[in-house]
C-alpha cells in the first residue's frame, strides 16, 4: 500500500472543513444583520468545504478516489434541518456530477443520507453536548455501513478494500466528532459572551444605583449637621441664615449630582476650569465641619494658593470623598490635617488623620469599586475620587500604618497662564 499516496490531501480536506466551520461563526457572531439568515449563512460556509473536497480529493489508489465531503454535508443538515440539508444536496450532486460526469449511484447515496440526516436533525438540536457527540458518530457509523451495503447490491465494480475502511468507515467518525466538538465550544462561547455583556449592562446599572446612593448622601449629611445646629436656641440671626444657605447649597448640590447621573445615559462634555484649590478645598472643609464636630474631629488646614484645571464639581466631591473618608476613619474622635503647597509644575495636596490605618491588601485595593474598608462602605467613593484625579491627570498616593493612621498624597499639574499661551 502506498501511504504517500493514499495519504495525499486528507489534511486539506480536514482544513478546508474547520475553516468553514470557523468563518461561519466569526460571521454569525460580528455580522448582527447576518444572523438573521442564519440557514442561507450555513447553507455558503458549508458548501464551500463540500466544494473543495471534491476538487481536492483523498486518493485511495489508482482506481478509487475518496473525499471528506459527508461531513460538511450531514454537519449543514444537523444544524439547519431539511431545507439546509436539501440545498447542500443540490449543491453536493450538481459539483459532483460537473466534476466526475453523472452517477446513478451517486444520487442513491447522498438522497439516502439526506432523508435519513434531516429526519434525524430535529431530535439532534435538542440533545446536550455530550448526547451529540455519542448520537453524531452513531449517525455516521450507521451511515456509512448502509451506504456501502447499497453500493455493493447496485455496483458489480464496487470493492470494500482495507483503505476504503478507514477512509470511509473508521476516520469519518473522528473527524465529525472534533468538528462537532469545535462548534459546541463556538456555540457556548457566543451565547457565554452575550450573557456577559448583558452582565455587565447589569452591574453598570448597579454601580450606578449605589454610585447616587452614595453621592447624595454626602451633601444631605451636611444638611443634617446645620439642621441640628439649627436648633440651638441662641443662635443668632445671622448665623442662622447662613446655616440656611449651607442647606440651600447642599440641597442644589444634591440635585446637581442626580442631573448628572440622569443624564448618564447621553453625557455632555464636561466642563473644564480653572481651579482654585485653597478656596474650593477651604469650601469643602466649610461643608464637612458639621460631620466632623458630631465625630469629635478636629480639622486643621495650611493650604498655599494654587491654580488647576478641571471640573469643579467633581473636584469638590472627589476631595469631599476623600475627607469624608478621613473623618470616619476617627470613630473615637481624632484630628484631620489638609495641607497644600507648590512644588515647581506641582500641586501636592495631603490629607492626614491618625485613625484606625489600613493593611496593605486595603491600600492595594483602594478605589476598587465594592471594595470598602467600612462596614457598610461601597468603595463607590473612593473610586470616583481616583478616577477624577487621574482624569485631571494628576497622581494618588496613599500611606498607611494600623492603629497610626493614614496619609493621602493628591500629586496636581499647575495651571499657568502663560504656559498654556505659549
């Protein structure tokens, strides 16, 4: 037996059938208005195999030649049902018999295992993986011990040879196993991607939820602070008015955050100004004085006059967040230093508090979304406070010792005038 020559283009048929089988579900997976036809889609990319193999046939010897194109064919069938199956049979005769000229065996064959395929397709779809497997070389076993039975009663040429065997009975089962396998995978890695996707529109929403829960609760625990300082009888007049403009500007800035949010789904541009940072830092502490005095938190500031750029009221809530965080840090009470200065092209921003510290897994994560050191914490605003600053292209970093306390380090770019002429 000639192996060099028997083996000739059987790797090829086995190519020119996974590509196919491959292109078809890049196509059905990226061409969203190709998933609508879907049978016509498996009906081209199984032909084109069908096609090829026959062309580019496996040579048994020199009076017998034989090819793969079964398995495309009873593949197509399976997966598409009748009318797929009774396009590729017009396919597989109408190629075969332009090739190799008419052949009454021929037809017999392939309308045999059309009928016998398509009957079989409906069960087929509702089968688990493992059952399409065993029911696919089944299938084809079958197929292919009937089909040479036929060509033995209707061929007085036909042979069953040694080769013919493991070309036709032995090596077929094998192939469509691994192909069979190979779309199974394909299958469940579309569907598990669009779960994903659908995942993640999910946790979007949730992050979302969790993200105004948290946003707004800053501005009303200031409210809540200068209410209950409302209620001191001997305040005086103007002291209380300007309490009710904290709460005034509290409740604005609330309902500034939940616009925002709304608008999520369709963003503006965002603002860009220039930043005071004494100033605007200066009005957070203003806004946060309440919470840290019912925490019994005192907080010190030293801050330099420097100017950024970004918007200002994600910058306000982001240091709003960050010392927030400090003063909760303190449960038994505590001080909270805010420091500022320019270093060349710099502004540094550090925030200290002597609280309860963090580990290293802490620092590590800190400003991973749902990640909190707190009990009841989100991590929602350590995240949007990192991600302001690294969107106003500055630097966060963090120092941090158990039972010492911790140091945040805010690293700025310094918005010139005269740089940004030039």
């Amino acid at each position: 037996m000639n192996f060099i020559y028997i083996n000739q283009n059987i790797l090829d048929n086995l190519f020119y059938i996974l590509v196919s089988i491959l292109i078809y579900y890049i196509l059905l997976d990226h061409g969203k208005r190709l998933s609508q036809y879907g049978k016509t889609l498996i009906t081209a990319c199984m032909s084109i195999p069908i096609i090829l193999c026959m062309k580019f046939p496996i040579y048994i010897d020199e009076y017998c030649v034989h090819d793969l194109r079964q398995i495309p064919f009873i593949i197509g069938t399976l997966y598409g049902g009748w009318p797929v199956g009774a396009a590729l049979l017009v396919i597989i005769l109408t190629f075969r018999f332009a090739f190799y000229g008419f052949n009454l065996l021929t037809l017999t064959v392939y309308i045999v295992i059309f009928i016998i395929t398509a009957l079989f397709s409906s069960k087929f779809k509702n089968f688990n993986r493992k059952n399409k497997l065993n029911s696919s070389i089944l299938l084809i076993l079958f197929l292919g011990i009937l089909t040479s039975f036929i060509s033995i009663v209707m061929s007085d040429y036909f042979r069953i040879t040694e080769a013919y065997v493991f070309y036709f009975i032995i090596l077929p089962p094998f192939i469509i196993v691994l192909a069979l396998y190979i779309i199974e995978i394909l299958k469940d890695a579309i569907i598990i991607r669009t779960q994903m996707v659908r995942l993640e529109k999910m946790e979007v929403v949730s992050q979302l939820a969790a993200s105004i829960s948290h946003e707004v609760r800053n501005p009303l625990t200031v409210v809540k602070g200068f209410v209950q300082l409302l209620k001191a009888p001997d305040l005086t007049q103007e002291v209380r008015e300007q309490y009710i403009q904290h709460v005034v500007r509290e409740l604005n800035s609330a309902e500034s955050i939940i616009s925002e949010y709304l608008a999520f789904a369709k963003p503006a541009l965002e603002k860009v100004e220039n930043i005071l940072i004494n100033r605007e830092i200066g009005y957070v502490i203003e806004m946060i004085k309440p919470l840290a005095n019912m925490n019994l938190v005192t907080i010190s500031n030293q801050l330099a006059p420097g100017i950024t750029q970004g918007n200002i009221q994600h910058f306000k809530q982001c240091f709003l967040n960050l010392i927030k965080n400090g003063i909760e840090a303190m449960p038994n009470g505590g001080e909270l230093n805010i420091v500022s200065y320019v270093n060349n092209f710099d502004i540094i921003i550090e925030i200290s508090d002597n609280g309860v510290g963090m580990n290293k897994e802490q620092i590590n994560r800190f400003g991973e979304p749902y990640y909190s050191s707190k009990e009841k914490g989100t991590g929602l605003g350590s995240m949007v406070a990192v991600k302001t600053i690294q969107t106003m292209n500055g630097t966060l970093h963090l120092t941090s010792a158990l039972n010492k306390g911790t140091t945040i380090s805010i690293t700025l770019p310094v918005y010139r005038e005269d740089h940004s002429a030039k």
